[in-house]
C-alpha cells in the first residue's frame, strides 16, 4: 500500500502539468474561434465625431493639398481613438486585446488601408484628388468587412454601408468629396457607433 501511495505521488505533478497543458489548448482554441467583441461603439461615435469637425475644417479650405493634409490627420487621429477605446473596452471586460481574432482582425484591414496609402501618393503625384474621396471609402469599406468577419455581426455590415457612400463619391461631382466623406467617416461612424455601444456593451 505504501508504494502504490508514492508512485501516486510521484505522478501527481505530472498529471498536474498534463491538465494544464490542455486547459491551456482548450482556452486558445476558444480564444481563436470567438468572436472579437472589443470594437468600441463609444470610440467609434466619438471617431464619427471627429470626422465631422474635419468635414467643416475641410469645406473652408481653398487647397486641395491642405483639404488631404487634414484629412490624413482625422485618419491619424481616428486610430489612435480607436485603439484606446478598444483597450479601454478589453481591459473593462477583462479580456486581453491582442487576442488571435484582435490579430485576425489587424492583419485583414491593414492591406486595404496599405493599398489606400499608395494609391493616396499616386493620385497625389499625378493630381487625381478628385478620386481620393471614393478610394478611400472604398477601401475602408472594404477592410471593414473583411475585418468584420471576426467581429460582431453589425461591423461588416458598416463596412458595405461604407462601400455604398465610396460609389457615390466616385461617381459623383467634385463638390460633393466633402459632402461624403461627412456622410461616411462622420454619419455611419456615429450612427454604427451607437448601435454597437447600445448591443454589445459600450
């Protein structure tokens, strides 16, 4: 009986370690199959918020070089917001942010927001600002949904909402750049915003 008692107790600690290895599998391959539910609906109205400001900021300038510079600054700006707000809303539920879906999610919007940097220097060099507008929501459309697909259900809808404002910019007038750029990056931020701070905890 005394030796059957010890080669238990020999055992025990790696039994222990085993369990918690697989503990430590089952959380990963739940952390990598749930959806990522930090995308922060107040960050997001506040961003809407902000594009706002620079809409006004931008149908009072005259250049069209300053009406890019400031909006590259909301964009700028826009990041930083949301990422602070992601961080605030994880760390509120106890969740980590820079979870496999939170990878997920960066790794599938920065390739458009890639290609819409190169395209914003292109259009630039070659005085093709009349396009801008329409790319750019286009192609945050775009990384939206594609990041949406490991979110919340409403976030790729946002991104097609996006690409629906992209085509009118596209294919609408010059004076009305300003006009869509409101409407998207301001209108639907807040409106998407709201119903993401209202259904899925703030």
């Amino acid at each position: 009986m005394t030796r059957v008692l010890k080669l238990h107790d020999d055992n025990a600690p790696e039994m222990h370690a085993r369990a918690m290895d697989n503990l430590r599998y089952i959380r990963e391959t739940m952390e990598a199959a749930a959806t990522f539910t930090a995308v922060s609906g107040w960050g997001t109205i506040f961003v809407g918020v902000t594009a706002i400001g620079a809409a006004v900021l931008a149908s009072i300038t005259h250049s069209t070089t300053r009406w890019m510079i400031i909006w590259l600054f909301e964009a700028a700006l826009s990041i930083a917001i949301s990422v602070y707000s992601m961080a605030i809303k994880s760390r509120a539920a106890r969740l980590p942010l820079w979870s496999e879906p939170a990878r997920k999610i960066v790794f599938s919007f920065a390739p458009p927001m890639m290609v819409g940097a190169l395209l914003t220097l292109l259009f630039y060099e070659h005085a093709m600002m009349r396009q801008l507008p329409g790319i750019w929501l286009l192609l945050y459309g775009v990384g939206v949904v594609a990041a949406g697909t490991f979110s919340v259900r409403i976030v790729p809808v946002m991104g097609f909402a996006f690409m629906m404002v992209g085509t009118v910019a596209l294919f609408s007038p010059p004076t009305w750049a300003t006009a869509c750029m409101a409407a998207g990056f301001g209108g639907l931020h807040i409106f998407f915003g709201a119903l993401i701070a209202r259904r899925h905890g703030g």
